[in-house]
C-alpha cells in the first residue's frame, strides 16, 4: 500500500491483469516468461506458507489470499473509484487476521470458517471487548 500511494500512476497497472494487457496476442516467449515469473511467485508464496505452518490446498489460498489478494483489492478499490488509499493498518490487521486464525485452527489443516453457532463478522463492539480481555 505504502507502495502504491507513493508511485499512484505504476499503481494503476494494478487494476488490471495479463488478460486485459493483451495477453493471448503475447509471443510465446513471452507468455513463457510471464509463466515463469507467476511460478517463481507462487514458490515462494509456498516456502513462506511453509514456514507459518500452512500446507496443502487451504494453506496454499490462505498465503495467496494474505499476501496478494487482500491488498491487491485494498488497493484496486479506492483506485478505480478515484479516492484516496487506505491506511496501511487496515490491509495489515486483515492480514494478520487471517494468519493468526489459520495458526489457532490448525490440526493437521487450515480451519475453513468460523465453526457453527459463531458469529462471522461479529459487531464491531465485541470485537472491541474480546480484544481488550486479551483473547
């Protein structure tokens, strides 16, 4: 995000992908080598996933859901709407959020959801009162 408010015309590239860029026109070396950029990406995504304890399909989305997807939609929002950038905070909260979870749902798997008879997205209030009871 820091990134992104401080390079606002690259950042706009953001808001769109290969397809949009004319991919299906590239040569095939090209194409080839946009494969093998994602490749090298998504490797170190899964070293990085490792290393938290993340595995298999669902530690492989949550990684690719923290450390690409979520700021990559913090950012492509407020762009394409012309309004300016959110805090870094929040995309890092979401962030950590999502891996704290996975780590204390963890046995043997990445817990999928919240479990029944849990609130999702609880008020904003109860969030505020769980955090201050330091759970």
């Amino acid at each position: 995000m820091a990134w992104s408010r401080a390079h606002p015309s690259e950042a706009a590239l953001l808001l769109n992908g290969a397809e949009e860029f004319g991919r299906a026109g590239w040569s095939q070396e090209h194409r080839a080598r946009a494969d093998r950029g994602n490749e090298r990406v998504f490797a170190r995504l899964g070293m990085v996933g490792a290393g938290l304890g993340l595995t298999g399909p669902e530690g492989r989305a949550r990684i690719v859901l923290t450390l690409i997807d979520l700021p990559l939609a913090t950012v492509r929002r407020p762009l394409r709407a012309g309004h300016p950038l959110p805090a870094e905070g929040l995309a890092e909260d979401c962030a950590a959020a999502l891996l704290v979870r996975a780590r204390r749902g963890r046995a043997g798997r990445v817990r999928a959801g919240p479990g029944p008879g849990r609130a999702r997205h609880p008020p904003p209030d109860a969030r505020h009162r769980r955090v201050g009871q330091g759970r």
